[in-house]
C-alpha cells in the first residue's frame, strides 16, 4: 500500500475486515487516548471504537512519561466498555500485552518478551508500551469508559543516546518493518476478542513471556526501594515477590516500578 495514504489505507483495511467497528484515524494528533476520551465523553453513543494516528504529538505513557511517537511507529487506542471492576482494569493491560507479543510474533522472526506491568521488550530492549486508562462509574458500577492505547515502534526511532540504552524498533532489531496495516488489523482483531476471552488462557501466555519471573528485580515504590526477587503473577495481575529476610508482598501494578 502507499505510505502517503496512511489514513485512507487504514480505513479501507479497517471498513472491510471490521464493519462493525467504527475507526478513526488522523495524520497526527496530540494522543489517541486523548481523542479516544473526548468521544467516549461526547454524546454520539459509540460502543466500541478504535483511534489510530501516524503520529502524535503528545504521545503519552505511564507515569505522564513521553512516549516518543514519530512517524513510522503505530499508535493505537482502543475504546470500550468492559464488564469489570476498577481493580479488574489491569487486565485490559495483560490481555493487550500478549496480543501484542503474539501479533508481533507472527510478523517477524522476534519472540517478545514483556516485563511487568506493560512493556514488552524484545533483545531486553522495550519496543512497545501499554496505557490503560479509564473512568469508573461508582453509581452505576460500571466502566464509563475505558481505554486501552497501544504504541509500537516499528520502524527505525532515534532515540536520545539515554534512552536508546533501554530502547529499540522492531526495524532496527529484525532488519525489517512488518507492514503497519497488517499489523493493525491483526492487533485490533484480538484486541476485540477481550471479552471472550479466558483470564487463565492469556494470563498462563502474560506469565511464560515475563521476564520478571525467577529474576532478582529492584521495586520502586513511592516511599522505598529494595530488591527481591519476582516468583509468580496472581491471576488479579499482582507480582508476587520475596525480599531478603525471606518477605513476601503482592505488588499491585500502577504503585510500584521494577528494574531487572
Ligand atoms: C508506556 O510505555 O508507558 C505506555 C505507552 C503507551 C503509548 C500509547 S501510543 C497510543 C496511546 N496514546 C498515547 O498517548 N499513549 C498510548
């Protein structure tokens, strides 16, 4: 397909293989999870939806961290409306993290590895990220929205020399740049699948992926900082870990960081 018709491209792909989904795609915007919030908020009553750009201008991860979004790379919102309970949410993260390892795996030769909670990491370099969001309705008991905003990179990003350390692109690591179209419709597709979805079945993938497990990792936490090592990952998404002096404690994701 041509490169200049990013949008036109995407749509087509999209209109055909997904009807039912409404897409929407921009030659750059801010960050498609702002955009993807501002229709969720807005009136026009969309279910499901996906928001897509060749670039952002404000790419955001976690932590309010920037997350560099050149052209090239893809960066994907999906909206929904999941069936879940705030503490649940983490699951959305989980689940996106192996479609993302798988979808990667079946268009290049990598095998992605993710490191708790939602980077995944190919050659121990992260190639892409994971950023849920969502608003909880405590009247109705129910998500009003939620978000889940995936970015990849790629094709070949310049990182600054600081990041370029713990970063990388799938171009630079495999030689070559999987076809972002396919790459969109295949992630998007299992994406959808969420609800359908065992907790066991992706969480047994999310855990033979991790590259925490049986590792000694360094957790940050707001008030402290120690190192432990990582033994499993509890079917609610929390890594267990055992510090020295023999300690176990359930980290919930979004509270705490780990270094390996
Ligand atoms: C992270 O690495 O901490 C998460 C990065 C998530 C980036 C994606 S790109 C699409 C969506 N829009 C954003 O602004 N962020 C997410």
């Amino acid at each position: 397909m041509l490169e200049d018709c990013f949008c036109e491209n995407i749509k087509s792909v999209f209109e055909k293989q997904m009807p039912n989904t409404p897409v929407f795609v921009y030659e750059f915007i801010d960050s498609t999870n702002n955009e993807a919030k501002k229709i969720a908020m807005s009136e026009n009553g969309f279910k499901n939806a996906f928001f897509i750009a060749k670039k952002q201008t404000a790419g955001r991860g976690r932590k309010g961290r920037n997350f560099i979004s050149d052209e090239g790379g893809l960066y994907i919102s999906y909206l929904m409306h999941p069936d879940l309970l705030p503490k649940d949410a983490i699951k959305l993260t989980l689940f996106a993290a192996v479609c993302l390892c798988e979808v990667i795996e079946e268009m290049t030769n990598l095998s992605p590895s993710i490191k708790w909670v939602n980077d995944i990491l190919i050659d121990e370099k992260k190639v892409a990220g994971i950023l849920t969001e969502g608003s909880f309705d405590e009247k109705l008991e129910k998500f009003e929205y939620a978000i889940v905003g995936i970015g990849v990179n790629l094709r070949k990003v310049n990182f600054p020399s600081e990041l370029s350390k713990i970063a990388s692109d799938i171009e630079t690591i495999s030689g070559k740049s999987p076809d972002i179209y396919e790459f969109a419709l295949k992630l998007a597709s299992k994406l959808q699948n969420f609800e359908n979805s065992e907790t066991s079945d992706y969480m047994h993938e999310y855990r033979r992926r991790s590259v925490a497990l049986g590792k000694i990792v360094k957790v940050i936490s707001a008030d402290e900082e120690y190192f432990a090592e990582a033994i499993s990952i509890d079917e609610d998404g929390s890594l267990i870990v055992v510090s020295k002096g023999n300690e176990q404690k359930c980290l919930i994701s979004g509270e705490i960081s780990i270094k390996l």
